[in-house]
C-alpha cells in the first residue's frame, strides 16, 4: 500500500490538507465525533457544509493536521496509562492512573452563515456593546393567543414590533434594577 502524501480530504470539496497544515473543524460536536471528525480547507468548505447539516448555532476551530510521525503512533497501539500506589488521608495506599495532559487551546471562529445569520433576517451575531437585534417573542404562542382571542391572523411585522418594546421595556426594568443598587432585574421592576 502507497503512503498518502497528505493528512486527509476536505470534507467539502475534496481538496487535500497536508500533514502538519492548517484546517478548520466544524465546533458542532455532532462533526466532532470519531465517525463523522470532518475537516475543511477553507472557510467556504465549512460553510457550506452547515446548511446540510442544520445547524442553529455554528462555529468553526482553526485546528493543525497531525504530522506524519504522529499519525504513525496514533494508528499504533495506545500506551498504557503509568499507574503508581500513593499513601492517602488515612494511610491506606491507593492505585493512582496518570494520563497524559490532553488540554489545549481553541481558538473560535465565529461566521456569519448565510443560513444563520443573513443580513435579511433579524438573527445577528455580534460582540461588544451591541446588542441583539433577535425576535423576542415565541411567535407561535403569539400568532396562537392572537387567534383564539379574535380569530385574527397576526402579521409578519408584529413579531419586530413587540420584540422592541420588550427590548425597551427591558432597558428601563434594568435601569430601575441599577439604581436600586440591585444587579438582579424583578418583576416588580416592570410595574410603573
């Protein structure tokens, strides 16, 4: 059998990622798993695997392919863990397992999908000072209560229109809150 000259295929659009080389992982942990641990070359690649695979809230990990070597000791196989007898509180000795440290740091890449977040739709994903601009109210229970009251049907613009009074609302419920000296909002807050 011939040694592969690269890690493994984007999962997308069949490119090679060479050993060693930068790749992003879908943060879902459904993509995660030791069945599916999908790979992609590209922003583009990941992209567009998330309308298939109907995630709400995606977000891809800037990950580095494993070297050749390492590929090499992961398909042999795996050590035992050291083990070594340690006295405890009481005396008595105990077997204690060590592994090795398998923590490391993962850097998020958070992206706008057109799927989640298109600049069309209510749904922004933002950082800082900004808030969100969501849709606040479960539309369905609305358009439900709407209709079992009066037997009306509920326009679209509704939902935008409820959700900023609740935002504003909110705001003057948090600023009774802060003034109070409390940093819990309450019911009572809401009441005039």
């Amino acid at each position: 059998m011939k040694p592969s000259t690269f890690w493994k295929k984007c999962n997308s659009c069949k490119n090679p990622i060479p050993y060693g080389g930068d790749f992003l992982r879908c943060g879902v942990s459904s993509c995660n798993t030791k069945r599916t641990n999908f790979a992609f070359c590209s922003m583009s690649c990941w992209s567009a695997h998330v309308p298939i695979m109907g995630h709400r809230n995606p977000w891809a990990e800037d990950a580095k392919a494993p070297t050749q070597q390492e590929t090499r000791q992961q398909e042999k196989p795996a050590a035992r863990p050291r083990q070594r007898t340690e006295p405890d509180s009481v005396g008595t000795r105990r077997t204690v397992t060590r592994r090795p440290d398998s923590e490391r740091t993962v850097r998020r890449r958070i992206s706008p999908h057109p799927s989640v977040a298109d600049s069309d739709t209510r749904t922004t994903l933002r950082t800082g000072n900004h808030e969100p601009n969501d849709v606040l109210v479960v539309v369905s229970k609305l358009k439900a209560y709407i209709r079992a009251r009066s037997d009306c049907k509920t326009s679209a613009t509704v939902n935008d229109a409820l959700s900023d009074i609740i935002r504003s609302e909110c705001d003057r419920a948090i600023q009774r809150a802060l003034a109070e000296g409390r940093s819990t909002v309450m019911g009572r807050d809401f009441k005039d």
